[in-house]
C-alpha cells in the first residue's frame, strides 16, 4: 500500500510516498516543494498544486495523509496556512484519492508513543522505520511521519483510526 | 477582454466569466458551484478546484479577479475560506491566469461610485451594466461584480488598479 503524507505551508512543503510491503515500511520518494521569500502568492500555490499533481501520477498512491486539528490565534496566518492545504486536499481529491487527518499529537503518538515527544525524536524514528542514511529536512521529516503514522493506524492502532475528510 | 471574477467559499462559490467588447460589457456565463452541507471536505474542493478548471478551458479567460482585504476574528473560519480560496487561485495560476485581488470596498466603489454601497445596490448596478433579465443570485452576483470591477479598473480607474497576487 502506497500513501502519500503531505505537510503544507505556502512557503514550504513536505511531501513523502511511503509503500508497506511484507511488513516493511519504505520510502518511495520525498522531499520539498519551497516557494522562496517574494515569489508572488499565486506562483506559490501554483507550485505546491503542479508539484502535487505530477508526484500523484509518478507514483500513484492509493490515499493521503495530512495534518488537521491545527489552533490558530491568528486569523490571517489561519488563511494563508488554509490555502495551501486547500490546494492539496483538492489535487488529491481530484485525482480520486481518499485523504486522512491526523492531529500533530496522534503523528506523534503513532510513531513515538508519546503524544508529547520532540521533533527530533520523531525525526529519529522515521529514519529508523525507513532505514534512511541521514535525518530527513524538517518539512519532509514531517510529510514522512504524517504517511507512516496513517499506515500504522491502517495496520491496526484503532485510536488513531480517522475517517476520511 | 475575459475576465473571471470568482467569490469563493466552501459551500457555495460564485463565478462569472465576463468580456469587454466594443465599449460594452456582456455576461458570457454565471453561476454557483454549490457544495450541499453533509458533502466531506475533500470533495467540496475537488468540485471547485474540478469546476473551475472546466470553465477556464471552456471560456479562455485573459485574467481573473477574487476578494480579498479580509478580516475575520475566527481562525477556525479563516482556515475553511482560505482553502477554497486557496484552490480558486492555484487553478487560475495553473492555466498560466493572472490573479488581481479587490477589496469588498474597492469593487463597491467601482460599480456604485460609494465604497459602503448595500449588496443589493451593487447587485441592481451588475443587472444594469450587463442588462441581466433578472437579479443574479447572491454569490454569482459578487463573482459578476469583482469581474466588472477588475474590467473598470483596466480601462482608467487608476485608484483601484492592484497588481496581480
């Protein structure tokens, strides 16, 4: 089984496919999609959407995974934040893939089982699982451990269990 | 010129390709993509992200305009709008779109001459400057008037002219 994990922001994206296979957990591809500081607002979207859609048809994963329950004060970093997940929910949705929610806290307790663990110790364990050679850039370390935490909840975690949004 | 004026939400975006053409302006097609409240998330996106595709290849529109200047108090909403926003703009830019932002009060003042005009003021103006038979609905309405309003600024309003997003 193929997912996709995703971990938006305007101006730099996680993206990760990970594939279960006879029990082992691999990377198939990740990396960033980054929108430096000035390029206009609607070239950033366009980005994070071309990017999404051609990485769907390369590696054609059977569901997505991205992070939900987010708390804001700010009402305009809320928006520019929904933007860029709006984009990604609609490219996978457009491409007929179910998408999944997790809270940072159910990430962290699926792959750390501790809701309150540190970044780096999920960095850690997502290089681990993965076998990978070096610690994964922030971004994509948390588009790696967002599709990871979705399929150990699929293999049987039943309170990290979420529907489709 | 083709202009495509989008006022978008989640539940229900409003759109509208209009066209300058010997000193006139005309409504080449209007509508809302409804989205029924129960459908998930995800595939209210897909219908706006998949709708306005669709319409950008059917009607070949030069530039878009969209709302923008907003202020919300709930972040919880400000993310909701955002990612309908978000797809509106990702797909003009996909189509290679210039997007040009105006704030409710700037298209106010456009079409009525007065920046706090009542929404159905600037709704009769839209009926006015494209002789619509009827009223246009709500959301439909603010997607003719952003159209109109971004076409009124090209031809020498230099107050409300806004650079592309």
């Amino acid at each position: 089984m193929r997912i996709l994990g995703i971990d938006t922001s305007l101006r730099s994206s996680g993206y990760a496919v990970v594939e279960a296979k006879s029990g082992r957990i691999k990377a198939v591809e990740y990396g960033v999609i980054r929108n430096p500081s000035g390029r206009p607002h609607s070239f950033c979207l366009r980005e994070i959407h071309d990017h999404l859609r051609h990485l769907i048809t390369q590696t054609a994963p059977e569901a997505a995974a991205i992070e939900g329950g987010f708390f804001f004060k700010n009402a305009k970093t809320a928006m520019i934040l929904g933007e860029a997940r709006g984009v990604a929910i609609a490219v996978c949705a457009s491409a007929g893939i179910p998408i999944y929610e997790y809270s940072p806290r159910s990430v962290k307790q699926s792959l750390t089982g501790f809701g309150a663990a540190q970044k780096d110790q999920v960095a850690r364990m997502v290089m681990t699982i993965l076998g990978l050679p070096d610690l994964p850039q922030e971004d994509a370390g948390d588009a790696l451990a967002i599709a990871i935490c979705h399929l150990q909840s699929r293999s049987g975690i039943p309170e990290l269990q979420e529907k489709p949004i």
